[in-house]
C-alpha cells in the first residue's frame, strides 16, 4: 500500500476518465491517471502506481530500480498479486450483474469468466 | 543473500557507511526516527543496523497506517457491515488485522460479505454490479491513499452511485510527527522523511517542523544507498547544527508535491478535531473526514456507528514500541502469545510494522553488512 509500484503506459483510455492501460512486469492493468493531470502523461511514459492511481511519473532508470527495490524488500510477489488484482473479474464483482466495465481491455481473460 | 550483487552502485555504499563513521562523534548519541513504515522495513530487511556506527539509534516512526489504527475503528467498520446487504471492502492489507470482535477475514468465516479491493475504484465497480447491496469500503492510510480515495468519492458524486460509501480513517502524517515531538519520552535528533507519502505532500509541510521544533529532515528513498545517504545528511546537518528540510528522493519528489493529489483531498475532505491513534493518543486535526458535500457517501453519516473503543490487551506494549521508547523485543508478549502467524498487536500484522520487521530480520546477517563492511 505504501510501496508505489512502477508500470509503463501502454495504451490512453480517454472515454472511462482518464484511464491508462499499464504494463506491470509483463501483467497488463488499467489504472487511474486523474491524479497526473499537470505532469500530462503518454503511451511510453513511466508512472508510480499506489493502489491503482498513477501518483508521479518517473524515468525509465528509476522504474527499474523501483521494480528492483520491491524485489529487495521482498515485496514483488504482493506488489504482482496487487496489480493482478486491480479491476475485478465478473467473479469477484457479485452474484449476478456483470459490470459491462469488466470486459474492458484492461483486464484479459475477464469477458470470458 | 543472494540479492548482494543487486544494490545499487556497492561502492557508493561503502564510501558512504565510512563517511558516517567518520561524521559520528564518540560521545554522542544519534536518536534518528524514520517516519515511514516502508523505511522501517528497509531497514530490518537490508540490516542497516549492523553497519552503521552503534551510537546511530534508528527509532521507528508511526508511518504504518494499519498500525496506527485504534482497534475499535475496525469494530465500528465491522459492526456497519454486519447489518442486512452491507459489503466489507478494504485492501488485504486490512483483512488480517483483528478488532476485538475479530478480524474481517474471521467476520467473512462467520458470513459477513467481505471482500479485498486493491484499489478504491474497484469498489465503485463492487457497487455498480451489486446495485441491491451497500458497498462500503473501509479506507485507510496516509497522503499515498487519501487522493485516490478522494477521487473515487467525486466520481462516486458525479455518477449519482447510491450504495457506496467511504468509512474514513485516513490519517495525516505531520501531526503524528509533532506530537511525537510534544512527547517528553521522546527525543529525537532529527527525522529521515516518508519517501511516498511526499510525493503527494511535498517537501514543504516539513519546513514548519523543522524551523519551530529545530529538528532536520530529509525525505528519503527506499534503497540502502537512499537510507544511508539520507542519514548522511541528517549527520552533517547535526555537526553544522542546521535543522533544515532537505530531499535526498528528488528523482521522484516534486518538492511542491502532487498538486492534483492536494487539490482532490481538498476538496473532498476536511481536518477531524481530533483522532485517535493507537499508541499515541488522541492528536488534534490529524485525521480527514469527508466535508459536507459529500455526507452522502459517508458511512459514519449514513449509518449509526457505534464508536467502539477499546484499549488494547494490557500485557502488549505496543505504545510504547511505537513511540521508540521499548524495542520490539522488549515486549511481554513479543514472540511468545504475539506473533505474525497469531499477532495480538497491529505492528505485528504488517510487514511495514515494527514488530513484524523485527520478527522477520531479527537474526539475520544480511548481504548489504558484507558488502559494507562492519564498522569496528
């Protein structure tokens, strides 16, 4: 929760907010960029991820050392399962509706569950 | 062990463990606090402690927001979820952390709905496909969190969402630091500054503390050379007798903070009174809660909370190990009823608290010690 998380910006979802599809360690997730307005970020960026939302945008060197840092700590196996975790999958969502915004491309895999 | 070869830049490390044995006077007794829960695990997990210089005291700071938790909130949390068609969310990071009714995890074995969200937009998500049900999502942690939740309660606004709310127990980390300043069991030389948590807040709210309370402060990063060049710095400061605010994490801390960030928790939230911390008491504005505009999305408002209070089991001492004054291994019940498998205490719940950092590491001679050599 206090450790930030480094992903790339892959690909801009203008439409949901302004949302971003990172990529995490090869784990591909949409995250929340409304907390980086000023720093005006794009595809190829670098950002810091804090519970889903972009919090700075970073370079790529210091990504990686971010990425190293977590794995020093031991932190990457929870760092991972939390940016798996990000979106739910219609399971997780409930019972019954399906939230239409779970098949977003932000989340493979979660149209067909 | 085997992460020796991976510090960054093992040279530099060295150089920079000697110019703080050499910056350390003999007589002197260096109290340094890391604020940050993040840095207290750091520091356990790289063994900082086996190379710096033995008059080099590092002080564990209150920055786990878990930990900090007052039991009773967890209680009240989970006595709004417990009425007919409420859902528990919170991060995992709470779900083991027990109240005196038991922990969420325990509350789901018995049938509360109870589920991990890993971010507070994938509570709005819980709500929108569970429109019959209330979801409330039980928020927790300092400035790196509270904008993100902010965020999601004005989307929640904009969006007309009628069963979400936000049970708020965001905390704010300059009150924690001052009144740990106001405590006459406390004296610490100076802080090593929360890395994250200024990338929301910047390096200015710590310009007050260091002017009045005349104590220095550097904003550190997350790395053995971060930490060891941040204690550096705090050193030379000490020797000069300056106390100024200083940001050794400029690769990644905007010293006028994330402006959006201040600006969403602004708007959405507002200073409580007071709050109360679990081992440091009731401190004044220390605690956000949601302004008016948004009453409708919180839960405190929109259902009857019990206010639960409870002290904590008599023979724990975790007061006193979160304020510095008994070292983790001092306490009663350290390793013995408390554990991480079976923690009585909430700084044995998270890995950033210090009593899981220290059950964890206790023992063990890192890498970096070996790397750096240690001091004679």
């Amino acid at each position: 929760m206090c450790l930030a998380i480094p992903g790339k910006i892959v690909e801009l979802v203008p439409a949901n907010h302004a949302t971003a599809v990172v990529d995490v360690a090869g784990v591909r997730r949409r995250v929340d960029l409304g907390l980086l307005e000023k720093e005006n970020p794009g595809i190829g960026d670098w950002v810091l991820i804090h519970v889903g939302f972009a919090m700075s945008k970073i370079s790529e060197e210091d990504a990686a050392e971010q990425m190293k840092t977590l794995a020093l700590l031991g932190e990457s196996e929870s760092a991972m399962q939390e940016v798996r975790g990000y979106g739910l999958t219609s399971e997780e969502c409930g019972e019954g509706t399906l939230d239409p915004s779970c098949d977003a491309k932000g989340r493979p895999g979660c149209a067909q569950s | 062990m085997k992460f020796v070869d991976e510090f960054r830049n093992p040279a530099l490390i060295h150089k920079t463990v000697e110019e703080i044995q050499r910056l350390t006077e003999p007589g002197r007794h260096y109290r340094l606090m890391e604020v940050c829960g993040g840095h207290t695990h750091a520091i356990y997990r790289f063994g900082l402690k086996d190379i710096l210089p033995p008059n080099i005291e590092l002080i564990h700071g209150p920055g786990c927001p878990v930990c900090v938790l007052p039991m009773g909130r967890i209680d009240d949390g989970l006595a709004i979820a417990s009425r007919p068609n409420v859902i528990f969310s919170a991060f995992g990071d709470m779900m083991r952390v027990p109240g005196a009714s038991g922990s969420p995890l325990e509350h789901k074995a018995r049938g509360m709905d109870v589920r991990i969200v890993y971010s507070p937009s994938d509570a709005i998500k819980l709500a929108k496909a569970n429109p019959d049900k209330h979801v409330m999502f039980f928020a927790i942690g300092f400035e790196t969190t509270a904008p993100s939740t902010a965020l999601t309660v004005m989307r929640a606004r904009q969006e007309h969402l009628e069963n979400f709310s936000v049970f708020c127990n965001h905390v704010t980390i300059i009150p924690a630091i001052r009144a740990i300043l106001d405590s006459p069991d406390m004296r610490i030389g100076g802080f090593i500054g929360p890395g994250h948590v200024s990338t929301v807040i910047g390096c200015r709210p710590y310009e007050w503390i260091a002017a009045n309370e005349r104590k220095p402060i550097v904003v550190s990063g997350f790395e053995p050379l971060d930490l060891l060049q941040s204690i550096l710095m705090l050193l030379r400061q000490l020797k000069a007798g300056e106390h100024k605010v200083e940001n050794q994490y400029k690769r990644v801390v905007p010293w006028e903070g994330n402006i959006a960030a201040l600006r969403a928790m602004a708007d959405v939230f507002e200073l409580r009174p007071y709050f109360e911390w679990r081992g440091l008491g009731f401190i004044s504005q220390s605690a956000l809660r949601l302004r008016d505009e948004y009453a409708e999305w919180d839960s405190e408002r929109r259902f009857a909370v019990p206010g639960i209070r409870v002290t904590d089991p008599k023979a724990a001492q975790c007061g006193e190990v979160l304020k510095g004054v008994l070292k983790p291994a001092q306490c009663k019940l350290f390793g013995k009823e408390c554990t991480p498998e079976h923690p009585l205490g909430a700084l044995m719940v998270s890995s950033e608290g210090s009593c899981a950092a220290y059950y964890s590491y206790e023992h063990r001679k890192t890498a970096l010690a070996m790397t750096a050599g240690t001091p004679a």
